[in-house]
C-alpha cells in the first residue's frame, strides 16, 4: 500500500529512525481498518524529546502515554507503556517509515481492553494473521 502521502512529515522534522505505524493507521495499512483521521506512530525516546523541545505546546497525554499532537499526526514516547525497541521486533519497513508487526499490534491492541471497539479489531487481526500463516494450495496438474 502506497501511504507516502498520508505520512509527510512537517519539514522541520528530522527523526533518527523511521517512526512506526501503530492502531488505527497500522491496521490501515494491513488493509483490515479505515484510514484515520490522525496518523499514530511510535519514535524514539531521542526524537520525541528532540520534538518536545521544539513543540512543548503540543506535548500531552494520551492515556498512560505520552504524546505529541502536530497537525494530522501523534507520536507515541511509549504505547501501552512499550517503548519504540520494544515494538521494533519484526517491523514492515517502508521507505521513510515502518509498521508495527500483526503479533504486537495484537498485543498493544488487546491491552486497551476497556475500549470495546478494540475486540473486533482484535478479531481482523487474528484473521488476518491467520490468513498468512495458511500454506499456498498446490497446483493441480494438468491432465
């Protein structure tokens, strides 16, 4: 899936390390959820405070998280309490991004358990998970 567009960063941001897709905009780009309005990523402990220092105004909490609000996007310090080394297992890179793994968004979405709308998301991502661990059906040959 192509979402260079949805990711532009501001042009004053210079992050270290790709910055990792999670909730909503991570099951956007497995294709099992809609777009969101707001792009959710992780980065770095170095880059969120590189970023606070330069936005302190736009610095929050989102839960037990810390956060920063610019324009269309949130960083994450920490989702759920898991830092970006944390979820880095197993990532999708992309060109200037990556995307958190199947099985750890499974986890940090199992882990909003008091938001209700999180079991069918819970339940896309275990569908789709399974989908890709199904073998390839073998060719017929040709009689």
């Amino acid at each position: 899936m192509n979402t260079t567009q949805y990711l532009d960063l501001p042009s004053w941001i210079d992050l270290h390390a790709p910055s990792i897709l999670i909730g909503q905009s991570a099951l956007f780009f497995y294709q099992i959820g809609e777009r969101p309005d707001k792009v959710n990523c992780v980065i770095t402990e170095k880059d969120f405070d590189q970023i606070a220092v330069l936005r302190p105004d736009c610095v929050g909490k989102q839960g037990s998280d810390q956060v920063i609000w610019i324009e269309d996007m949130i960083f994450f310090r920490t989702i759920q309490l898991f830092c970006y080394n944390a979820i880095k297992a197993n990532l999708l890179s992309e060109e200037n991004y990556a995307v958190i793994s199947l099985d750890r968004l499974f986890l940090i979405t199992s882990l909003d358990f008091t938001n209700p709308k999180r079991e069918k998301e819970m339940e896309k991502i275990l569908e789709r998970m399974n989908s890709r661990s199904e073998p390839a059906a073998k060719p017929r040959r040709a009689r």
